[in-house]
C-alpha cells in the first residue's frame, strides 16, 4: 500500500474540508453503504505501529483495583496498590467504585442514541450540548471517582495528606468525550483513535461491550477486554509534575 501523500493529484485537505462540513461524521459514511474508506482515514505505512498486541493470554494484565473499603480498614492496602499501579503502567482499572451501573450504562444509551439519529436530526444538535440529564448525572458520578476517591489515594499513594492534590487544583474542569465507532469495512487500513496521551491530570474511561481499549505496557500494546461497570484509569500530567514517582501512559482504540 502506498501513502497516500504520495497519490498525484490528491488533495487530503480538500477531502477534510467536504468531510467535516457535510457534519455526517463516520457515522454518516456507514450509513451511505460505502465498501471503502476515504483516504483521510488512511494510515500511511511509514506511521503504522508494528509493536505486539498482548493480553490476560499472554501474561499481561491491566491492574484491577477493588476499591471496597476504600474508607476503612483497607484503605492501606487500596492505596499501596494504585501506587504500585501507577509506577509500573501508568493506569488501572476500578471495581465497587461507586457510579452507578444505570448511569454509566445510561450514558452509553444516550451516546448510541444520538449517533443513531438520521442526519439531519444530527444536525439540529451539532455542536456542544452539555444540558443533557443523563451527561450531567455522569459527570456528577465520575467526579466522584476521580475527584473524591482516585484522587486522595494518589495523594497518600504519594506520601502527601488525602486532600494535596485537590488543593493543588488537579480536580479542577471536567470534559467528556464520547467515541463512537460503526464497524469498519476494511479495519487493517486505519485506526479508531491512534497513539496519544490526554491533556489532562486524570482520565476515567468506560469502555462498552465492544472493546477496542489498549495501553502500551512495556513496548506491547495491551488489550483490556470490557467488563460491564469497570472503570479505568489513567495518569497523564501527573508523570510529568509530580515527583516523577509515577508513569503516564500511552492508549489508543481500535
């Protein structure tokens, strides 16, 4: 395959351009039956990644953390896990957190909705709505997690008092961000979201049923199968400012 920077004649920025304002999305293209994928959504082969795909299979597992008792008495033992998480991956995930099952499930309805709509439904809501019930009651529960929970265990996973990081303002302004991928007619030519860190302190990502999540784990890209009401974790700007005790990962989906 050769790149497509490469094609004569080919103009990836006036491809862009239609794309973008036709506001369908990829959504929009699965719909109209297409067979094949636009160039834009090419990866060219000087970018692909060749590192292994791992998982549970092959000995590699990201960290479940059961955050029960996280106010008790296992408090010490929660809090040396996501510090001995945090310093060898970068990431976790979180079990009996506390988000509701409905609301994150909820949430994920709602996203499906949405895209599901025809376009020109789309249309009436392009744009940033965050008045949703449902967004705003998963906003509500996840800032529960990362603020109220995740947050002072790093703190003590640190060596520093619970509320530390908070008043350093790790906690504060909160984004959602909602992916959603129709199945692809030719996957080996492209990728969901490619190789990236977040531009934030935390992220708590819920994966649905379909799968697709990966972190980069010792030059392996490890799959982390869904499991209904798993949450995960991962640090990104606080590798880089705090301490240097802990990892900030890499993900991607696919």
């Amino acid at each position: 395959m050769g790149s497509i920077s490469e094609t004569p004649g080919y103009d990836r920025q006036a491809e862009l351009k239609t794309f973008d304002e036709s506001q369908a999305g990829v959504k929009g293209l699965i719909d109209s039956g297409i067979t094949e994928i636009p160039s834009i959504f090419h990866i060219p082969p000087h970018l692909v990644d060749a590192r292994p795909v791992v998982g549970p299979s092959d000995g590699f597992t990201i960290p479940i953390i059961d955050l029960a008792g996280a106010s008790g008495e296992k408090r010490k033992q929660i809090v040396e896990e996501i510090r001995e998480a945090s310093a060898k991956w970068g990431c976790f995930q979180v079990v009996n957190h506390g988000a509701p099952l409905r609301v994150l499930e909820g949430m994920d309805v709602a996203v499906r909705g949405f895209f599901d709509l025809d376009l020109e439904e789309k249309k009436e809501f392009f744009g940033r709505d965050t008045t949703k019930r449902i967004a705003l009651e998963y906003c509500k529960e996840v800032l529960k997690v990362g603020d109220v929970i995740i947050l002072e265990l790093l703190s003590e996973a640190l060596g520093l008092n619970p509320n530390q990081l908070k008043e350093m303002g790790c906690a504060k302004g909160i984004y959602v961000v909602s992916h959603y991928y129709p199945a692809c007619p030719q996957p080996e030519l492209t990728q969901g979201t490619s190789l990236h860190q977040d531009n934030d302190f935390i992220t708590v990502l819920y994966q649905d049923h379909n799968g697709g999540l990966q972190f980069l784990h010792q030059d392996h890209w490890v799959d982390v199968p869904p499991v209904q009401g798993l949450l995960s974790s991962t640090l990104e700007i606080c590798s880089r400012q705090l301490y240097f005790r802990f990892l900030s990962t890499l993900i991607r989906l696919c």
